[in-house]
C-alpha cells in the first residue's frame, strides 16, 4: 500500500505525481482510500462488479447492501439517474456537499448492479471533498466508495485509522488530513413523489424540508433487513467493540465516556477515558469528532462507552442515529 499525503491549501494538489498512479490503479479494478467531506471512502470503479466484489471483500461487507456512486457534477449525475422535480430541486441546493440522492436508475447507466446491490435505484453524490470529485473526473467514472472501515464498524475520519482497518486491501490510501464534516452524507429517497429520509446526516432534515416547502418522511428503517435501499440502513451499524450505553445520567466504574457539552456527569472523574464531543454543546463540532472519539475510547480497553445526551436538533438527529446504531444488538450476539 502507498501513501499520498496531500496538502489542499496547495494549489498544485492536483498536479501530483501520484495522480495518475492512483487514477492507474483505479482503472486496473484495486481499491484506494479517498477522503471526503464526511468521511474517508472505499473506493473502486463503480461500472466494474469485479472492482466492487473487491469493496465486499475488504470490508467484509453484504452484498445485499447498496453503494454510494461519487461523481464529479450533477451533469454526470444525469447520466445514471432519472431526477423528478424535488431531486433537482436538492441537487442544485446541495451539490456539491453531504447529501446522497437515490433515484430510479437510467437503462443506459454504466453502474454495475452489485454497486446496486441488484436494485432498480442508483445512490449518487457530488462530494465537497475536492480529491473524491477530481479523482472521479480525472477517472472518468464513477466511484464507488462506502466507508473506508471493516463492515459494521466506526466510521474512519483519518488516513491512520483508514490504514489501521484496511491496510491490507488497499493500492492506496489518499491522505488530506482529517474530514470536516465527520459523518456520513444525508441520504434521501426520490423514486415515488415523496422524499423519504433514508439515512439522516451532513445535511439536517429541515434544511432539506425548506429547499422542498414540505415534509421529508422518516423511512431510515428498513422494511426488509436483508434488502436495505441505501447504506447505513442496517440495525447494528458504526459498532465499537466495546458496548455502547447510551443517554446516561452518571458514569459507572470502569467504563469509558463520551461526553457532550458543559455539564459534567456524576461518576466522570472515574471514568477509564474521557472524550467531550463539543464542552461548547456545538452540534457541527460533536458531529465532525464523533468517529474519531469512538475510536479513541474503543482503544481504552474499556467493556462500556457511556455516552451524555444530545439534542436530536439539527444534525444531533445524524449523531444520534449513528449512537444508536452503535448501540444496538451485535449480529450473532444475544439481543
């Protein structure tokens, strides 16, 4: 594996030597690992089932479970997915940035069905992230990239805990410092007249019910577990592992804490480890180190993360989501 270590503040970045290695590699069907607003992403060819077989692979990922296409421009977008009215309408609001649209796909999209996980929808996104956009165009293909983690497991917002997790099944991994945004994209549905919150995130529900003067229902619960519409749709996801306690009102012995904001919780100063998501209570801040800070407190050895309550405001629906997930019973393990 081969490290790019990249400074966007340059404007050269793009110049690189390693442009064209890690395009070369791309185009040969290997896995590399490019950062995001949200979070760093897998990312394979999405018009090859045999580059996207290797995403499942590494990750150890269902293959019942969709991939999110990165492409560079709406433009190219519409090239693989039919957008109504309200598609359009979110598309030039947030585009680029951390919103994912699923939408029927084209007849004559090049994304393979295993990206699709065999679906008639496609899940498409134009990252802010600038290398995931420049790297999809400079490809001239899609990208694939779900997160750059072991299936299940916390999310990755740096190019170490990237390496930590998939080291092995990378050609490279693109290193632009940590995410600013930290969780993963919104995702919302837009096949039958109503959109349809999939997966809350980078973007809060209400600024998307404004941009479409009307409600965006709730269905981030799968109807079918086996047959997900879009990632993050699974009950045991973003999973440490160590368990997950979550809304406390006091720590107990031996557990690690995740806190939040300016009060400090009976039983703290006994805590194993302790990470504040934001002492300031800033939801923008708490969401841009939470992975980060599961991470950290996993690696405390500690059997228990507690975690302080946060508001479900704003993008405290994504963080929560996210807890709560983490939190959930573990495949295979007594619920």
């Amino acid at each position: 594996m081969r490290r790019w270590t990249l400074d966007l503040t340059q404007d050269d970045w793009q110049d690189a030597a390693e442009v064209d290695a890690v395009c070369d590699a791309i185009k040969a069907g290997e896995l590399v690992a490019i950062p995001t607003e949200t979070v760093y992403g897998l990312a394979a060819d999405a018009t090859s089932s045999s580059a996207c077989a290797k995403i499942f692979a590494a990750k150890g990922r269902p293959q019942f479970n969709p991939l999110i296409s990165h492409l560079p421009s709406l433009e190219a977008c519409l090239e693989h997915g039919i957008f109504d009215e309200d598609a359009m309408k979110l598309a030039k609001a947030f585009w680029p940035g951390p919103l994912t649209l699923v939408v029927s796909k084209k007849p004559q999209s090049t994304i393979c069905d295993l990206a699709t996980a065999g679906l008639d929808t496609v899940a498409l996104r134009v990252p802010a992230g600038p290398v995931m956009r420049f790297l999809a165009e400079k490809c001239g293909s899609p990208l694939a990239a779900p997160s750059a983690n072991i299936s299940g497991k916390v999310s990755t917002t740096t190019a170490d805990a990237v390496t930590a997790d998939l080291s092995a099944s990378l050609s490279f991994v693109v290193d632009a410092g940590p995410c600013s945004v930290g969780i993963e994209s919104t995702i919302v549905a837009l096949v039958d007249g109503i959109p349809s919150l999939l997966r809350p995130g980078g973007i809060p529900r209400k600024d998307l019910e404004a941009v479409l003067g009307r409600a965006v229902i709730d269905a981030s619960t799968p109807t079918r577990p086996d047959a997900p519409q879009a990632p993050g749709m699974l009950s045991s996801h973003y999973a440490p592992s160590a368990a997950v306690r979550l809304d406390v009102q006091a720590v107990q012995d031996g557990e690690a804490l995740l806190a939040f904001g300016s009060h400090r919780l009976p039983g703290a100063d006994g805590a194993v480890c302790e990470i504040n998501l934001s002492p300031a209570g800033d939801l923008e801040e708490a969401a841009a180190r939470l992975f980060a800070a599961l991470r950290h407190l996993d690696a405390s050895g500690a059997k228990t993360i507690c975690v302080q309550a946060i508001p479900m405001e704003g993008l405290g629906e994504a963080i929560n989501d996210r807890l709560e997930r983490a939190a959930a019973p573990r495949p295979n393990t007594p619920s």
